[in-house]
C-alpha cells in the first residue's frame, strides 16, 4: 500500500516545541494573588491553582477554552473579591512575569523546523492554552521561530481546547490542507495530542515523557527528540 505523502506538519508548543516546565503553580499564581488582595496572597493564590486546575480538567470533558483573563476573574468572583478590569488585567501579567524566566525552546527546534521548511513542508503551531497570543510570540521571535511557522493557533483565541475535533480542523484549515491523512501532528501528550489528532484523521507522533498522563492510544511514531523526526517522515515518504 502505497503511503500517503505529508504535506504538513502542525507541533505542539509546550512540552514539544518548547521545553517542560515543573514549577509549582502556587508559586507561579502567588504575584498574581498578591495584585488581587494585599494580605490575602496565600488565599486567593490557592484559588487560582484550584480554577486553573479545573481548566485543564475540561480537555476530558467539555473541551471548553478560557482566557487567562476570564481565569482570573473567576478566581476573584469565587471569593467574592471587587475588583476592576484594570486589576484583573495587572494581575494576569503579574502571573506571565512568573512563568517569563522559565520558558525555553529544545534547542533542536529551529533546525528540525527549518529542514522541514526546506523539504517544502507547511508547518504549524496548536497549543493548548490560556496564555494571550502575544505571550507566546514573543518567545517565538526571541528564538526564530516565528518566521518558520505558517500558521500559530492558540485554544486562547478558539471555543474548544484539544483534544476536540474542531482545533484541527481550524488548524488543517490555516494551512491549507484538504486532507488530514496528508498532515501530521506531534506533542507530548498521548490524550490531547496524539489521540486527539488521531480521532480527527491526522498522524499523531508522540514525543516520549515522563510527566504527560498516559492513554491508551498508539502513536503512529514515537520520538525522544524533535531531530529524529525529519527520520520519521523519511520513512513514511
């Protein structure tokens, strides 16, 4: 049987494209927490964690997406906090300053990226997310990414999260490509990711990890690092 030839591929960002973080979200909330309510930091931090946790939970369920704006302003309403937009808006940056020192691209990345720009492949980004566009660009341009990329998608901007159909429909679409069997997607996440894109007619290559839950799922390769990924496709071809 002959094998369907890629035209595309769409990554992944944390965890894939850029490096696994483990901080501890109490930490990361606690600046934000501090904004909200002075004195109160230890509190409303806590509650955070806990919305923040119930929007990851959704990729199980309901795939709805957030902002990190509306996360926040939920926080505050569930502990009754008056607060403004101005406020809520310091606070959340407050949050993205937290996270700023810690965020780094594998540093093979741009050269797998570029090898397969090379071979006349489009190339795209879908993160889960609840961070704004402009936080994760700004990353992309400090690394050289962003110009390797055509398409950057994030579920921040979209109704649904992953692993729901729809965000690879949105991102096959960015790309112009008419058949999902032509496209491939990778990331560390055997649910969101690899399952995900499975169910929605792509390849799903899975980057090996030991943070991400497992699912039972086959990925249709499996990789430790993104350069042996040009190898993959190679065979595929």
């Amino acid at each position: 049987m002959t094998p369907t030839p890629v035209e595309a591929v769409v990554f992944d960002w944390g965890g894939t494209l850029a490096d696994f973080v483990a901080l501890e979200m109490i930490d990361v909330w606690t600046l934000a927490g501090r904004h909200l309510a002075p004195g109160r930091e230890a509190e409303v931090a806590q509650r955070l964690c806990a919305v923040e946790a119930r929007f990851w939970e959704r990729t199980a369920g309901e795939c709805r997406s957030a902002t990190l704006a509306e996360l926040v302003a939920e926080a505050s309403a569930d502990l009754g906090l008056d607060v403004g937009e101005a406020v809520l808006e310091e606070a959340a940056v407050r949050h993205l300053d937290a996270w700023t020192p810690h965020i780094r691209h594998a540093g093979d990345a741009r050269v797998t990226l570029a090898t397969l720009r090379e071979r006349g492949l489009r190339l795209g980004l879908l993160s889960n997310t609840h961070w704004p566009r402009a936080f994760h660009e700004r990353f992309l341009e400090r690394d050289g990414l962003v110009e390797l990329l055509d398409a950057r998608l994030y579920t921040s901007e979209m109704a649904h999260l992953k692993p729901h159909p729809s965000v690879f429909e949105h991102a096959l679409e960015a790309l112009g490509v008419d058949d999902p069997r032509t496209a491939v997607f990778v990331g560390d996440r055997p649910y969101d990711d690899v399952w995900g894109a499975k169910r929605a007619g792509l390849r799903g290559v899975l980057v090996a990890n030991d943070h991400a839950p497992a699912w039972d799922v086959t990925p249709d390769a499996t990789i430790t690092s993104l350069s042996e990924l040009p190898g993959v496709l190679d065979a595929w071809s």
